[in-house]
C-alpha cells in the first residue's frame, strides 16, 4: 500500500483514501482522452441552482508558451515544484449568478465540488491532482482578459506523480510523509458546538 | 440505467455520473457504519495547509428533538422536501485559519472538496446527498451557539432516494428529469478567456 493512502478509521472508498497532493511529477504526458474525462467529471458536479459557476483554463507542456503563462500565474513558492507536472489548470468562478446578477453564496464551494470530482477522477485512473491556492488573481486577469464577476480561485497540477527516490531533496520529504487528519470526534457534532457526535463516537475505537 | 445517470460525453467513475441530488428520500434509516463511513471520506479531503476548516452538525430521525432542531435551520422551501431525509447535516466552516487568526481564501472551498467527498462515498454506498445553499446561518449560529470565525455554510440532506412514483407531485417531476450540464467547451479554455481549449475540442463530437 502506498505510503500516501489514507490510514482510515472507517472503510471509504479506495478513489477517496488513495487520493494526495503530490509535490513531485513524473514527465509522463497526460492522455487527451483522460483529461476530458477529468473536466467531464468536474462537469457533473452539483451546485446551486444547477450554475455551475466553474470555469477551468489549461495547459500542457505540449505547449510551452501557453504553460509558461499559466505557470506565471502561481506564486513563486509553488511555481517551484508546479512547473514539473504535465498539465496546469486554473480554477475560476463566477460569483454572480448569470441570470440575474446576484452574489452567489455557493459559488466557491461549487468549484470545490467541481474540483474535488476532478480529483477522483484523477485517482481512478492513476493519476494525482495538487490544487493550490496560492495564485495570482491579478496577474490571470491580465494574462486571460477575465472578465468582471469571475475570479480565478486556485490553481490545479495534473499528472502522474514522481517516484520520491528521485525527487529533489527540498520536496521528496513531503511526499514520504504518512498524511495526517483531526479524527471524527473532532469536528462531527451534534446537539451542540463541540460536542462529539455519539453516532460516530459509538465507533470509533 | 438511472434516469439521472449523466450521459456523459466522455466517461467518467460510475459513482461520480450516479451522483444526483434527489427531492424524494425514502423512510429506510441510514445506519451508523455508514454515516461514519460519509464522514470519513470527508476527512480525508484535501485542504489549504491542511486546515480541514469543515465541521459538520449532524441529526438523524432517530433523536426527534436534534433533527427537529437541525431541520429549522433550513429555509421553509428547503425543509419541505428535507424533512423526509433520514439524516440531515450542517456544513460549517471555519473562516480564519485556527494558528494565525488570518483570513482562508480556501475555507469554503475546502468545506466543498469534503462535502464532495462524503458525496461520492455516499454514491458508493446506495445513498444520496442532496446539499443546499439555502439554509439559516444566524439561526444556526444560535442553535448551536457557533462561535465566531466559524460560519454554517451549507446543509446535507442524506438517505436513500424515494421512488417517484410514491412521490408527492409537487417534487416528484424533478427526480424524473434528465440532468443537464453546459458541455465542456463551454467551461474548459485554453489562451485565452472564452476560447474552447482545443484539448476538449477535438474530442468532442
């Protein structure tokens, strides 16, 4: 089992636990064909109203120009170790509501139900998704003439990711890494703030 | 085939194109082991920082007085159909990272990669989540007495889909209407904002 799989206190399905974000990516190319399945399953995802308030722009190393202007619109930190992986994309959202011009409350929590299909997608055909947040708003506005109520939320590097053995020193630790998270007990409540929900405090060991 | 199957133009992982968010919940209670599982999967989603901003209030039909207390605080357009749903949850979010007090830009995206994760579990287990942006924060905050910096965001409906055909009329139409999306080259660009990326346009028929 890879180091990277979620060691889980309840069985979840293996697309879910298998998923991480990797700092190292091999020079594999991502198949056309597995990239319109990850934006098709991004596609699909829910959102208020049936918006679908995302927006995704990409680039490949297959095209060096349009993947330097994207990766340009990283900050620099994660430019470091994002201009290896094969496919960068940009996540947008409109936070208005097309129709009638009103904020649209969910609409960056629907770009993290796009994404986030995006992702399992990505696991299920071996492929890993590091999303960021760390970007450059500004600077994709300019870059990509992004028109007003929509703004460039985060960043996404797409590919298959790197054996740590040859990964650079300043990164390979991180991906060595067992992943860690708060137990259920922590933020599963019920009847009050704080308090552990019983339906999973009954389970868990 | 599910009537609300996506017809996919390219294919994607069964439980992301099962994926639906149902009007109609059936009487069958959801059991313990799999709503722990439900919360698992949103644990192991990804976050900036690893913050895991997301908490969640949860209440099923089985403690009358906690579900009654959660379902007031969705809109009355919401608890019509809600009500029927064996579990219900709040998804709250914490606005400011815990270690600096500072602003997270990704927080509620975040609660949306969980919520999208406890989706797809969901979907693998029988079960569907209906979400909702339309719920009462403020009321919340005083249910539950939420403190400051954190925020309910949204609501999860869970259980497992009615039969329409013992639907009441008034939602039975929409769990029998084909989901639609905006194609691909609508929201994936390349270069440019607006332009179709020729990586989706290809392959399309």
């Amino acid at each position: 089992m890879n180091i990277k799989t979620a060691t889980t206190d309840f069985p979840i399905n293996r697309i879910l636990a298998e998923r991480f974000s990797p700092y190292g990516f091999g020079v594999r190319p991502v198949a056309e064909a597995d990239i319109c399945s990850l934006f098709e399953a991004a596609r699909w995802a829910a959102s208020s109203y049936n918006e679908q308030p995302w927006r995704y722009i990409v680039a490949t190393k297959a095209d060096p120009r349009e993947f330097a202007r994207l990766l340009a619109c990283l900050v620099e930190a994660n430019q470091a170790w994002a201009e290896a992986a094969p496919v960068l994309a940009l996540g947008v959202v409109s936070l208005k509501f097309a129709k009638n011009n009103e904020a649209n409350r969910a609409a960056v929590h629907d770009l993290g139900l796009a994404s986030g299909n995006l992702s399992a997608e990505a696991t299920a055909r071996g492929l890993s998704v590091h999303q960021m947040i760390g970007i450059l708003p500004d600077k994709a506005r300019d870059a990509y003439q992004i028109p007003e109520h929509f703004e460039a939320w985060t960043a996404l590097a797409i590919g298959y990711k790197a054996d740590p053995k040859i990964m650079p020193e300043a990164f390979k630790e991180r991906d060595l890494t067992p992943r860690q998270r708060k137990p259920l007990n922590e933020f599963v409540f019920t009847g009050e703030w704080g308090k552990s929900s019983p339906l999973v405090l009954n389970r868990l060991a």
